[in-house]
C-alpha cells in the first residue's frame, strides 16, 4: 500500500472534532406549490410510556417522495418517533400520544381510524432483518394473501416486489428455498419486497443498516434512492454519513434531562439535509454532527 493510499484509508477512517458527514450535492429544493401536500403534518407530540413522557413538543412536516432521516443520541426517541407514524406504539400497553398527526390531511388517531390498516399503508423495515420461516415467495406473498389479493396474480405481484427490492435476479432460480438461506443484506432486501407487496405508501425504517455489512448497506442505500421515486421513506440511523448521503430532509433529535435526572426527546432542528449538515441554526445540532457529543 503507497503512502497516498494508506493517507486515504486513515482520513476515512477518521472522524475529527471539526469533520461533518460529506453530503450528497443535493436536488434543487422543490417549491412549496409542486410538494403537493405534507404525507404527515406532526404538531405538539407529546408521546408517553404511561405517565412517562418519552417525547414533546414535536412539530414537522414530512413531504412526499423524499427520504427523511431522524438522526440523533441513543435514548433520544429517534424509534419511538418512528412508531408513531404507523401507530405500533399502540401494542405497547399504557402507551399514548398528546397532540396531532395528520396522515395526508386525515387524524392518524382519530377514533375511527383503524390501526391494522395504517400499518398496510405505511409498512416498516425493522433494524435486524426478520424474515418469516417461510420460503422467499412466501414471504412477499405473505402480506397480499391475508389481503385477499387475487391468487392468479401472486407470481407477478411476487416478481414485481422483489425487482423493486433489488433482489429477483438474485432470487429467482431458488423461490421455494427458507429464506434464512439468504445472506443478511439478501434478508433485509426481501424485508423490503414483503413490506412494499402490500403496496403502502410510506416506508418506515428503523435503523435497516445497522446489522449489515458496508456492502450489503450500500445495496440498500441505493435502493432506498430508487424508491423514493414511489415512495415516502422516512429513516431512523445513528450513522450520520449514511443521512447525509441519502437523505433529503433530516431532523436532529436529543434527550434533555430535568433536574431529577428524566430524559425527554425532543426535537432540535429539522431542515434540509444539506443546510442541516453544514449551515446547522443550533449549536447542539452543530456540537453533534462534529462529533463533539453523542
């Protein structure tokens, strides 16, 4: 290995006081009027384990066809954020929100809105890959058969899922082999092709990169670019580098803790990613994105 190239690996490798997650050139910010409007309207969420309050004051927009990334310390609500967009936090008992989401201008917890049917339209991508103990097919098909999507039509519906996941060429000769023969990244792709069977329009991911390889991670990257194009995704990471590369919009969460020592998310800053990353408005977000806690 040369000096240059040793030089190379050492920076990368490297994360200084002073250094910020290089981030992606960004597209030119759509203007207001061609958003469309917000998938999710959040205003004054409050979240609670009980009479523990987890969350507050959690104001923001999520506009469609963009990645939005929620970034930020352990224990600061980044996943139980997450949660509250599909409604998941409701299996957890004594959980509750305060405040409002709108889920494309209708109340997300309005009392005549019902769970299981937001959970199909806004799926979710869990951190460690979960694949059913079933074959491949079987997995994607899992979804629209409890749906009652016409039998006749599975194998398209199958092979059109696992080609938007970035998977069927790797899959298709070996439909009726247990998904656990698959590698980890190969796993979370099929995660992907199971949620996006059940056609939803949003895509949560909590932290899917975090069990995966650098490789597999950049699979998944660039699929998550390619969906977007269909898709809302909005994206839990602890890694700052992969927000800044993938990311359209990115929020900075973080926990502060009351004289008693109780730890409360909140929201700092939410921006464009590349206005967040490198012109940030709050010096926590800077004191963090710098690597100067957290």
């Amino acid at each position: 290995m040369s000096n240059d190239t040793a030089a190379i690996d050492s920076s990368a490798l490297t994360t200084g006081l002073s250094r910020k997650p290089q981030v992606i050139a960004a597209e030119a910010e759509r203007p207001v009027e061609d958003r469309g409007e917000p998938v999710f309207s959040v205003k004054d969420l409050d979240f609670y384990y009980g009479s523990y309050r987890a969350i507050r004051d959690v104001t923001m927009d999520i506009w469609p066809r963009e990645i939005t990334a929620l970034i930020g310390p352990s224990g600061c609500g980044k996943s139980t954020l997450l949660r509250c967009f599909n409604r998941m936090n409701d299996l957890i008992p004594g959980a509750h929100i305060e405040g409002q989401i709108m889920f494309r201008g209708e109340d997300l917890y309005g009392s005549r809105v019902d769970p299981i049917e937001v959970r199909r339209r806004i799926g979710m991508v869990f951190q460690k890959p979960n694949p059913f103990p079933k074959t491949i097919y079987d997995n994607v098909a899992f979804g629209p058969r409890v749906n009652g999507f016409p039998r006749n039509e599975m194998a398209d519906l199958v092979e059109l899922s696992l080609r938007r996941a970035a998977l069927w060429d790797e899959v298709k000769d070996k439909l009726k082999q247990s998904a656990f023969s698959l590698s980890g990244g190969q796993q979370q792709r099929l995660c992907i092709a199971r949620a996006i069977a059940v056609k939803p329009s949003v895509i949560l991911m909590d932290e899917p990169c975090s069990a995966l390889d650098p490789i597999a991670t950049i699979r998944i990257e660039e699929l998550m670019t390619e969906l977007k194009d269909t898709y809302t995704i909005v994206i839990v990471t602890h890694n700052m580098q992969q927000a800044a590369r993938v990311s359209d919009r990115t929020a900075f969460l973080t926990a502060d803790v009351d004289d008693k020592g109780i730890r409360c998310g909140v929201l700092v800053e939410y921006d464009r990613t590349d206005k967040l990353f490198t012109t940030p408005k709050d010096k926590r977000t800077d004191d963090y994105i710098t690597g100067r806690f957290g």
